[in-house]
C-alpha cells in the first residue's frame, strides 16, 4: 500500500548534496528518501521488526519532489512536479522548447545550419504534468564560528549557509505490505519535524501531514516499438558481481529484452558518499542515474512488464520510474501546452488579476498601506519607463536638464508644467539642442498620469549621462 504525504518548509532549509563540512557543496533540489527514513529511525527501538521496516527494502520511503502550481479551469491547483526531463532544450537566442527524444540528427543540424538556430540542453527546475514549472530560489546567509572565551565573532572562521526559502511544499510517499506498520510510522513521522542542516540554529523546522494527492500520471504508446523510461528518482545499478554499474545492458535495469538506444537516450550520472550519524562514519558510496534521465529501449517484449522500481537502495528513495509518461509526448513548441515560459507568465498575470479583485477590509491602516503598495508599484513603473526612453533623449547638455527639472518643481500643475517646457525647448539658445528629440519628448509627458514624476526622474538621470 502506498500514502502520500505533504512536507512543508515553516523555515528555511539547507539540504546539500554532499557530506562534506569543508568547501562549496552544491544544493538538492529535492528532498532525499533517507531524510524522511531517518526521522523515523530515531525510535528505531520502537519497531517490533527493524530490520522489515529499515534494511528489507520493503518499506520505501521516497523521495520529495516540489508541489508546482498549476491552472486548472480557471483556478490555480497544486500538482505533482517531476524533475525536468534531459531530453527537454530550449533555444540559446530566442523563444522556443524543443524535444530531443522527437528531434533527429538532420532535423538539427537543419535548425542550426538554415535556421541559425542553436539547442541548449534543460538542466534545472521542474514540471509538472501541464509544463508549468517551479525554478528555486536559494537564501544565503553568512555566519561566523563563536569565540566563547572572548565572546564574540572567532576570527578567521567566516562560512555561508544557502537555504531553501520557507514556504514551499514537497509531495513524497511511503510504500509498506503492511498497513500495522505503515500506521506506526505514520505516528513518529507526523506533524513537525528538524530536516536538513544546521537543526540548532535558525534552519530545519517542516510540517509533514497526510495528503490527497499523488503522483500517478497517464501514459502514451510511442511509436516504432520504442518505451521511454524516465527516471522519476535516482536510479543506483550493480553487476552480478555486486559491484556498482552506471548502465551497459537493458539486463542492468532487470529487463529480459530489448536494447538500450544509447543514441536516442538522455542522462546523467553521480555520485555521493553518505553519512550515517547512527554509526558516527559514511556508508558506501553511491553511483547512480541522476533524476530527470530519459532511457529509451527499442524492440522491448509486449509481454515484458517493467516495474515501479529498479536498482538498489530502494529504501531510501532511489529506484522509482515512470513508463513512458505522457510528459514526454510532446515535440516542440509548436503544441500551444509545450511553451513553458508562457505558461508561467499565464500563471502570473491571473495571480495579478486575482490581487485586484479581492476585496480589501475597509480599515485605515489597510488603506494606508495599499496606498503605499500603489505608489511604490507606479513609481517602479516610471522607473523602468525612464530607463527605456532616455536613449531617445540623449542629446541636450547637463545645463538643459537642470532647467528641466526646475520646470517640474516650480510649475503649480501639469498643464503649466508641460507648457512651460514646450516653450523652452521650442525657442532660443535651447532649440537646437532639441531637435530630433522634441516631439518624442513631449509625447512622452502628454501620455503619462504622473508627469511631474516623470520629468524629474528622467532630468535626474539624463544629467548623470550628459556631459
């Protein structure tokens, strides 16, 4: 029996890829299986059966994947996200996605050669089942040892801690024959629970509760007897002889038949050595198939059933496949679906239009700030405004500029203002400095709400440019 189950980040986190205490270590995007099996192993003593629940490989704890926002008839719904694909590319210049896995040798070299067009491997971030995608921002922090003899900051012992931001939401499931053991898990992994690094301190704190959704996702049929298996968890392989093995055979992966298409297959592979604070030392190291790999196997058995999981270490979340998911039954961006970047941008503006329609309680201090809110937003807006147009006014002297702006602080209104201005720049020594940016000038004032603003702002950052 599977359950799912949610983890929410109350502070921020720090899962790191590596053991390693000394040294950059690069971050998960992901929360491991064993992080969740060693929560429950702290009442390791607790199990009538230990090693069923730890050592078997009966139980599975899996991995957390990120729980990405999705629309969904016109409401905004959490869906499972599943690492982004390595056959998935984009263009290096332009807008454009691109499936590799539909994508022949000749067709590329056609895009690069006629189209100029250059393909860019996606590594980062992931998906969900309606290409909506969720891309992490990471916090850091510098920190300082303790000098507790002198207390105060030890000298020469400056480190950084980047972290997840709080906030996010991580879908992960429990696997277990035995519904008895299944409920005494649940009971030490519910509810609030330390995750990652630096526990003591300010980092750590997620609230795990059971949830209704899952992971389970619809299929396609490929063509040309091909199956496409997508490494939904890392996938760790070993020989006959029980020796670590990336991938040789479609043996390895336990099939009886079929090929492996290296040709037409996409992945990657690593390594890490893990630390087990039980046993106070690291575990063996572990090769293994990184998430997001595309295996594709040709001439596979009709009768040949691939299970839910390969390879080893399935206890701790490695192991998990998905059977050519429909994620992949897409070939470029041409499928209106398949334009990732679009879809976010959807996604936004709806989140925009939801803020305006919402009701705000009527109270003083709720008018107060959304006023603030409004005029900070109008004046980033100007800002970026005046960015975009002062190339088209580069010409005037610093001189100009200054008597522009006191234009904008002496006139008693816009009208006056604009008038003013019209005339300064329409007449005498200034003209000529004026010409070819005149009209624009006063097209751009006439065309805004706020011109005061607008005029001092852009006086304010032409004078810094002008000789």
């Amino acid at each position: 029996m599977k359950r799912y189950y949610t983890c929410e980040f109350k502070s921020d986190i720090i899962l790191k890829a590596s053991a390693n205490t000394q040294g950059d270590s690069p971050n998960l995007d992901f929360i491991p299986g064993n992080a969740f099996l060693g929560m429950v192993a702290r009442n390791y003593d607790k199990f009538k059966d230990p090693f069923y629940v730890f050592h078997s490989g009966e139980v599975k704890f899996g991995d957390g994947d990120i729980l990405i926002e999705s629309l969904v008839d016109g409401k905004i719904a959490l869906k499972p996200g599943y690492k982004i694909p390595l056959c998935f590319c984009n263009l290096k210049v332009g807008e454009g996605y691109y499936n590799r896995l539909f994508l022949s040798d000749e067709k590329e070299q056609k895009l690069i050669i006629n189209e100029q067009k250059q393909l860019k491997q996606l590594r980062d971030g992931y998906i969900n089942e309606d290409y909506f995608s969720h891309s992490f921002n990471y916090n850091y922090s510098q920190k300082s040892a303790h000098d507790e003899k002198n207390r105060r900051s030890k000298d020469e012992a400056m480190f950084g801690y980047t972290s997840f931001e709080k906030g996010l939401k991580f879908l992960f499931s429990i696997e277990c024959g035995d519904d008895e053991t299944l409920d005494q898990i649940e009971k030490f992994l519910l509810g609030e629970q330390l995750l990652g690094k630096s526990k003591t301190a300010q980092y750590g704190r997620v609230l795990i509760e059971k949830s209704n959704l899952n992971d389970k996702i619809d299929s396609f049929k490929p063509n040309d007897n091909l199956t496409y298996i997508y490494a939904k968890s890392r996938i760790a392989l070993f020989d006959e002889f029980g020796n670590p093995t990336l991938l040789r055979s479609a043996s390895d992966l336990g099939l009886k038949s079929g090929q492996i298409d290296f040709r037409n297959s996409h992945i990657k592979v690593g390594n890490y050595i893990p630390y087990n604070a039980k046993k106070i030392s690291c575990e063996m190291m572990r090769y293994f198939i990184k998430k997001g790999s595309v295996i594709t196997i040709k001439n596979l058995d009709k009768d040949e059933k691939i299970p839910e999981y390969i390879g080893s270490f399935q206890n701790e979340g490695f192991g998990a496949i998905l059977i050519n998911p429909k994620f992949l039954n897409v070939k470029d961006s041409s499928n209106e679906n398949f334009d990732i970047a679009k879809n976010n941008e959807k996604l936004v503006k709806f989140k925009k239009a939801q803020i305006k329609n919402t009701k705000e309680p009527q109270t003083n201090l709720i008018k107060f700030l959304s006023q603030k809110e409004r005029e900070d937003t109008q004046f980033l807006e100007l800002v970026d405004r005046v960015e975009t147009f002062k190339s088209k006014v580069g010409g005037p002297r610093k001189s100009q500029w200054k008597s522009i702006n006191n234009f904008a602080i002496t006139s008693k209104n816009d009208d006056e203002m604009v008038e003013n201005i019209e005339k300064f720049i329409s007449s005498g020594v200034s003209k000529k400095d004026w010409d070819g940016c005149r009209k624009d000038f006063i097209g751009e004032i006439k065309s805004l709400s706020n011109k005061k603003m607008f005029v001092r702002l852009l006086s304010a950052r032409c004078r810094k440019d002008s000789k």
